[in-house]
C-alpha cells in the first residue's frame, strides 16, 4: 500500500512544479507567479483526472462479474490518487492567495503575509471552496478507508465507474482557465462548455442511477426494487455522493444559461442571480 501513495506524493506535487517552474521560466514564455499557479494547478487536476478515468474504464470493463471480479488496479490507483487530494487542497490555496493579490487586497510591503492578513486569506478561501475542501477531505478520511477495508476486494466494477466520474474534470478546468484569461465569448469557450455540461451529466449525475440499474440486472430487480433490496448505509452514502454532484451541476446549467443567452436577451431577475 505504501509505494503506490509515495509514488502519489511524488507524482503530483512534482508535476505542479514542474509545470510552473516551466510557465515562469521559459524564455518564450516568462509568465507571472500568479498565472503559472492556477495554470499549473488545472493541469495537474487534469491529468489525474485522466489518468482516474482511464483506470476506472479498464476496471469496469475488466469486471464482468460487478461484484467478485477483481482488478489490481481498482486498489492500486486508489492508494495512488489520496496523495492528490491533499495536495490539491493546497494547490487550490494557493491559487485563492494568487486571486486575493491580484485583487489588491495583499500589498507589496511585507504586510500582505502579516498573521492577520493571513487568516483572513484562509477564511475567504475556506468560505468560498468550503464544499470542495469538504470533498477531499471525505475522499481521504472517509472514502479511502472504506475502499481498503469494508469492501474486501469486492465492488471493484462500481468503484471503476466512480473513478470515470473524474471525464468532467478537464472540461471544467479549461473552462476556469478561459473564464481566468476573459475567454468567455470565444467558440471554443462555448464548445468546451457545452462538453462539460454533457460529461457532467452522464458521468458524475447519471453515474447513481446507472450504478443501481446495473446491480439491479445483476440481482435480476426492477431499478426502483433495487433501493429496497440493498442496505440502508449504501443508499445514505449513495446519497451524501450525488449531492455535491446536483449543487456542482446547477452551477453548471446556470453558467451555462448565462453563456448561450444571446445578447440582446435582458439579464435576469435579481432572484435568479443571487448566488
């Protein structure tokens, strides 16, 4: 178990900076502090959603018994990824530091690092990625735990279709780039959008669903049987998962109502837009 997080803890945090390292120090390129953080940190969230994806396909579709089929990747890849949510907490911090100097809010006297100044950083960037830290950190103390331990080496189709979860990420990590750089209106923004809403959907709302359909064809029950016949703790867990998931993809759809209104179309109401 050891060497696979290691190589996580090495993996991750070296790609980062090695990313910006690169961004800042290339000839070519010579980009600021504050560009190459948040540029490397999307890079970095989408390579190992890439490389969660592609692992979460070859287990499910090695699995064609969804429960007692084993993959050795299913357990591997796991132990890999729980150092890259830890790392990623603070790379996101790190990125809402570069967004609160760039705002003027830190100053260049040696004050902007004072403990107060400090604090409240760590405030504002608690309150505004207060679910996504939340979602890290059940990864790494909840659901990492209970993939090692509860399951027994069973469910490894279920947990590759979770890992296929992460196909979104890429689309939303080049969205928050091109709305960084004031890419909204261009075509590919629109494109990218329009593939991120659709990944969304099917891989991380549509997932539950679909995850209880096919246990439902393996056990031969209707899909609305299927809750009734499985233990109340994975109905409750299946529950506090797709959550986040609805919340993240309201945003989405409400992003996206914004995107392709055309521009004559007068904004909306003040109820509609408060956050």
């Amino acid at each position: 178990m050891l060497t696979p997080m290691v190589a996580g803890g090495v993996v991750f945090p070296g790609l980062f900076l090695l990313s910006k390292n690169t961004l800042q120090r290339l000839p070519q390129l010579r980009w600021e502090e504050a560009d190459a953080v948040i540029v490397s940190a999307r890079l970095v969230s989408s390579v190992q959603a890439i490389m969660a994806s592609t692992a979460g396909y070859i287990v499910s579709t090695s699995c064609k018994h969804i429960i007692d089929d084993q993959h050795w990747l299913s357990s591997a890849y796991t132990q890999f990824a729980v150092p890259y949510f830890i790392y990623d907490i603070y790379a996101m911090f790190l990125c809402h530091w570069h967004k609160y100097q760039v705002k003027g809010h830190g100053r260049d006297d040696g004050d902007a690092r004072a403990p107060g100044s400090t604090w409240a950083v760590v405030r504002g960037y608690l309150h505004k990625e207060f679910l996504m830290v939340l979602h890290h950190a059940v990864m790494v103390l909840v659901c990492f735990p209970l993939s090692v331990v509860w399951r027994q080496g069973k469910g490894d189709f279920f947990l590759g279709c979770m890992l296929m979860a992460e196909v979104s990420t890429p689309f939303v990590c080049l969205g928050k780039i091109l709305i960084q750089y004031k890419r909204q209106h261009t075509l590919l923004h629109k494109v990218n959008g329009a593939l991120m809403l659709l990944s969304f959907l099917c891989c991380r709302v549509l997932l539950f669903p679909y995850l209880y359909w096919a246990y439902g064809r393996h056990a031969g029950l209707p899909l609305l049987a299927v809750p009734l016949a499985i233990p109340a703790h994975v109905n409750l867990g299946a529950a506090l998962l797709l959550a986040p998931q609805l919340y993240w993809f309201f945003l989405i759809c409400r992003g996206a109502c914004r995107l392709f209104r055309p521009r004559g179309c007068p904004p909306p109401s003040p109820c509609q837009t408060q956050d």
